[in-house]
C-alpha cells in the first residue's frame, strides 16, 4: 500500500499518535490532579498543557495566519493569572489545535515549507521553521507533563 506523499501530513505521522498519548494521559486527571507541579517554581500539569496549546495557536494561527478566529484566546490560557483549565477544556484544545496543524499538513507541500512569515517581534521565520519548533515544544514539555504525573504516581504516558 502506498501513502499520498504530496502532502507534509505523511513526513510528520509520529506527531498525531503523540498527541493522542497526551489526551489519554489529561482524560482522567481530576482539577486537583492538574494542579500538581513537579516542584514550586514549575507549571502545574493544567499549565504545562496550557502551554503546549498556546503555542500551538500563537505560531500556526498568529504568525502562520491559519485557522478560525475563535483558536485566539487559546494563546493566553498559559498567561500568569488565568484560571485553571478542566481537563474537558484541555482535550477540547488539543482536539481543535491537531485539527488546525493537521489541516495546514495535508494543504501543504514541501514546496510551501520555505514561504516566510513575519513575528511579533519583526524577526522571519519559514514555515518548516514553524513546524520543528512546534514539534520540538511539545516534545519538551510533554515530556515535563509525563515525568510530572509519574513523579506523583500517576499514570504517565509511554512517550
């Protein structure tokens, strides 16, 4: 069986079942299981999650200029002061994020990965740029999410 390579979804198919780990490790978490924090000055397990989503819609929807209006307030669920996030609202921001990068993923070429944007501090990125480093912060702070849970004897996914 062949798979369509005309798009960048088959050269980054390790991403989705990663972010599924991440939703099975969040699906069960009560609030005060989210509030744990590896130690004092570190997110909360609800605040790295946070983290990882706000990234995601600050570089693809901000920079990249992808994906609905209604993904903007995502980028601020990791500021200081803002309330603690279910882990209904978490699933639903992993859910609609992967949607928006799975998207700009089967649109895309390997034509379009050189196209370069502008961001909030003026400085050009590409867009595969855009895509490692998304990638690659998730990966970190997944992993903090993980080691976290399995510190306070959680179940922790197998990253």
């Amino acid at each position: 069986m062949t798979q369509d390579s005309s798009h960048l979804l088959h050269f980054y198919d390790g991403w989705k079942p990663y972010q599924d780990l991440l939703v099975e490790a969040i699906r069960p978490l009560t609030n005060e299981q989210l509030a744990i924090r590896a130690a004092p000055q570190l997110r909360q397990l609800w605040e790295l999650a946070a983290h990882i989503l706000s990234a995601r819609v600050y570089w693809f929807h901000r920079v990249l200029g992808e994906g609905s209006a209604e993904l903007a307030p995502m980028m601020t669920w990791d500021d200081e002061g803002m309330p603690q996030r279910d882990a209904g609202s978490l699933i639903s921001g992993f859910t609609q994020t992967w949607m928006l990068i799975e998207a700009c993923l089967r649109r895309w070429t390997a034509d379009d990965l050189d196209e370069l944007k502008t961001t909030g501090n003026g400085s050009q990125v590409s867009r595969q740029w855009v895509i490692w480093h998304v990638i690659e912060h998730d990966l970190h702070h997944g992993g903090e999410f993980s080691f976290t849970l399995g510190m306070n004897g959680l179940a922790a996914p197998d990253l």
